[in-house]
C-alpha cells in the first residue's frame, strides 16, 4: 500500500532496542506484563495471523495495513464466529485461574481495530458474559481507533467494556492524516462530533517525532484543545516501544510526555504510560 511514509529496509534497522511485535494467531495471547494494568490478556477477534484495520498508524505494532478493511461478509468468512468465541473463552478463562495466571486486565484490541468485527457488539455481550463466569471483577479495556463509532450499535458496545478508550493521536487534521493514515472516510472532527454525543471515554494518544512529528508544539497545541473538548474521563499518552513499520520514526522522550501531560488545562486528566497494554 503506497503509503507518505517509506516502508524500513531490511538489513537497516535503526530499532534493535524496541521489542519486536507479532500477530496472535489466536483469539487469546498473553497474558503479559504491562506497566499500568498488571498482567494484561489480549482478544483478538480478528482473523489469526493477519492485520485488519481501518487505519495504517506509523507507528503500529501489528506492522503495516495490508489495505481497506475487506467488506462485512468478506471478514465474516475470515474471522472467528460467536460459538468459537464463546467456547475459546469458556475453555481458557478457566484454566488460566486454575493455573494461576488469571490476568489483572483483559484487552480487546488484537490484529487492527477490534470494532471492525462483523459481530461486535454480540462478541462484547460474549466477552462480558465469560469475564463475569470465570474472572469476575477483571476490568475489560477496549482499544479503538474510533472509525466505527459513528454507528450506533458499535457506540452502545464500546460503551459497556469497563474502559472504552479511543485513540486520538492529533487534533488537526494533517497531522492525524500523517501520523493514522486513515483507510476509511473520517476526519478529527467526524470523530470529536461523535465523541461529544457519549459519555466520556478514556484517550490515548501515541507521539512520535522523525519523519513524521505529532508533538510540535503546534501539533501538541491542536491535539489538547481536540482532547479537552470532549471531556475525556482520562488521557494517556505513550510513544514508540515495538519496532514501527516506517522509518525514520523517532521515539519521545519521557521527558517530553511529562511536558506534554503538563499542559496546565490537561494535568490532571493524563496519565503517561511508555506503551500499549497489549
Ligand atoms: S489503529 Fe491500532 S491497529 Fe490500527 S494501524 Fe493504528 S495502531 Fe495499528
């Protein structure tokens, strides 16, 4: 997929620091430890082994969108259906508590963007229906790019996990143009209108600087004023820690994101985190 952003060359990797990333071929993987959620377990509604997202991030740890999301039907085919769910979270919630490994958080977030599975507010019943089974009381956190939650159904859904939480990487549209690279129609302000419409979800937001650079003071400026309007219960922000598909990609400091999460208007709501959960 062309892309504004030249793809890594092998033999070249300016990333042996960052931690590799791979696709679950599954849908469960971990659980892994996690900065601020414990031992975090990762859902993956979407095809084994395979990227399925409606944006193409540069920074993504799933490595880059191999194209538009299929249609429904398509993807329906592809994807695990709602009995393989139910019975993969009914066999393994169990034995995961029996052998001690129960995780501190479940994750919905997997192989691109979770919302794009045919069935996704059935597999959210599915999912809360198995967590209160075998782990009651383990908080379910959603991972969403937005694109989705113009629909109803899919805002309803996003709404029952315990910490619906949005990706919000820009507050102007050039710089979610360069940094997301949305595959589907959507702007910042399609996704803030749709935002203001529900109750307040956590934000995350993931800086990086190099070719592609979301926290100019200008960007950073735009992304608060975004963030703050639509009263987030919580903002998190991170940067690169798995190798990113671009190059050229730099990490930000935590210096910086402390300065970031200190503009004045945004301290108490953010939180710094170095990465994603899962
Ligand atoms: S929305 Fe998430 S899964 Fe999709 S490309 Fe961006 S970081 Fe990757």
């Amino acid at each position: 997929m062309a892309t504004a952003v030249e793809r890594r060359q092998p033999g070249r990797d300016p990333y042996a620091r960052f931690k590799p990333w791979t696709l679950p071929d599954g849908i469960l993987y971990g659980p892994f430890a996690t900065r601020r959620k414990g031992m975090s377990l990762g859902v993956n509604l979407l095809p084994p082994s395979e990227k399925v997202c409606s944006f193409n991030c540069v920074y993504c740890q799933c490595g880059w969108t191999p194209g538009k999301p299929p249609p429904a039907e398509e993807l329906r085919r592809r994807c695990p259906d709602l009995p393989t769910v139910r019975e993969t979270l009914d066999r393994e919630f169990p034995r995961l508590r029996q052998a001690g490994r129960a995780p501190d958080s479940i994750v919905l977030s997997g192989n691109g963007e979770p919302t794009l599975y045919p069935d996704f507010p059935e597999a959210v019943e599915v999912l809360l229906a198995a967590r209160d089974r075998h782990l009651p009381g383990i908080p379910i956190t959603l991972l969403t790019d937005g694109t989705e939650l113009g629909r109803p159904e899919i805002r309803a859904a996003a709404l029952r996990v315990d910490h619906p939480t949005v990706k919000l990487d820009a507050g102007d549209e050039q710089s979610l143009r360069r940094v997301d690279i949305p595959l589907v129609p959507f702007s910042v302000g399609t996704l803030l209108g749709w935002l203001r419409e529900m109750p307040p979800v956590v934000l995350q937001a993931c800086f990086v600087r190099g070719v592609v650079d979301n926290a100019t003071p200008a960007a950073v400026e735009a992304w608060v004023a975004a963030a703050l309007s639509v009263r987030p219960r919580r903002v998190e922000v991170y940067s690169l820690d798995r190798v990113p598909p671009a190059r050229g990609l730099e990490k930000v400091s935590a210096e910086d994101l402390e300065r970031i999460a200190e503009v004045d208007s945004l301290r108490r709501a953010t939180r710094v985190q170095k990465c994603r959960e899962t």
